[in-house]
C-alpha cells in the first residue's frame, strides 16, 4: 500500500508597514551667503573701516555667520574678511571682502606705460596716483585673446594688487593677483590667480 504525503506550503506576507525610512533620504541645503554692502572696498590711509557683515541661510532659516579677519586702516595694506557658515549637515560655504588700504602719501613711483614679461608686452594706463589698468596683467602672448585686462593698485610704493575681477579677458577668465612687489617705477612682480589656465608662476614685468 503506497503512502501518499502532502506537504502544504505556507504563504506568508510579510507587513512593510512598521519599516521607517526617516532619514536615510533628505534634501540638504547648502548655506547661501550675502555680504551686505560691496565685496570690494577701497580706503585711504586713515579712513574708518566699518565692518557691515552679512547673512548665511540654509533654506529660508538663518544661520550663524562666522567672520575671520581684521582691517588695520593705520597701515596701507590688503585686507580680506573671510564670512564663512556650516549648515545643519555640515557643509561650509564662505565668501571673501576684500579691503584695499591706500597710502595717502603722493605716489613716487608712477607706474603707467609700456613694460614686458620676455617679449610679452603690457601697456599701463593711469587712472589715479595709486590706480591702473594694464591690458596683458599676465604678461602672456601679446595680441592674445586671453589677455587679462585689469585695474590694479600701488598700495604704497612698495606693494601691488590687482583685486579680483570677473570676465578680464575676451574668453571671460576672471582674475586676481597675489599682493605683489614694486621693486622700484621700472620693475615690479606678481602672481595672477586665473583658474589652471596661467599656473602660479611669478610674473616679473619690466619697464622698456
């Protein structure tokens, strides 16, 4: 006699119902800085600097804003104020003013006219006793359509900077210089900050 078995296969659902997916996906959002008033701020020797801060937000909530820095109106000199938050994630943002201290001593040494870097030319134009624009800042090919053309400044016969610019050439680099040195009216040297395309190469121009 043959034994027949059954065996009954059980079904069972399990329920997703009490599963909680809190957290593992959310939107993050990044802290947006404004500076109130410009990013860029020239002064005379002497002037009063009055620091008029900013805001930070992370989605319509604000946030605390750090300040870093110091301006020391007494000394001619580059200043940058660094405002910088950190949102509920953890991830910073940050934005730079930059103060530009002038010495109120008439300039000795004027810049303006036609220097090189090799056989490179940059044409300087005086606007001001302590302010340019040079047409080659980074003494790159002449006639080049990358040609970076920037205002600068002569901080102090001793000092040059050029602050950032955005679009300073025709192929719309955007452009800063390092706080250079004037070594005397025929020689002076700089770093130009342009993204990879010019390197940190120090740029020595003289005068010809």
């Amino acid at each position: 006699m043959k034994k027949i078995f059954y065996f009954i296969l059980a079904i069972v659902t399990v329920s997703c119902s009490d599963t909680t997916t809190e957290d593992i996906s959310r939107v993050t959002n990044y802290p947006v800085i404004t500076l109130n008033g410009e990013s860029l701020m020239i002064l005379n020797q002497g002037d009063t600097y009055t620091e008029v801060g900013g805001t930070a937000l992370e989605g319509e909530t604000e946030i605390d804003l750090t300040l870093k820095g110091t301006v020391n109106t007494a000394v001619p000199n580059v200043y940058k104020i660094i405002y910088s938050a950190i949102n509920v994630d953890g991830f910073p943002a940050s934005k730079t003013r930059t103060v530009v201290v002038l010495s109120t001593t008439p300039s000795a040494i004027n810049l303006e006219g036609t220097f090189a870097r090799g056989s490179n030319i940059n044409n300087i134009t005086r606007l001001a006793d302590r302010k340019y624009m040079c047409d080659n800042a980074a003494g790159y090919t002449t006639g080049d359509e990358n040609n970076l053309k920037m205002i600068f400044y002569n901080v102090d016969d001793t000092k040059i900077y050029a602050p950032y610019q955005e679009n300073a050439s025709d192929t719309d680099i955007s452009a800063e210089s390092n706080v250079g040195t004037i070594e005397d009216e025929d020689n002076f040297n700089w770093i130009i900050y342009a993204s990879s395309f010019y390197g940190t190469a120090t740029r020595i121009f003289t005068r010809q």
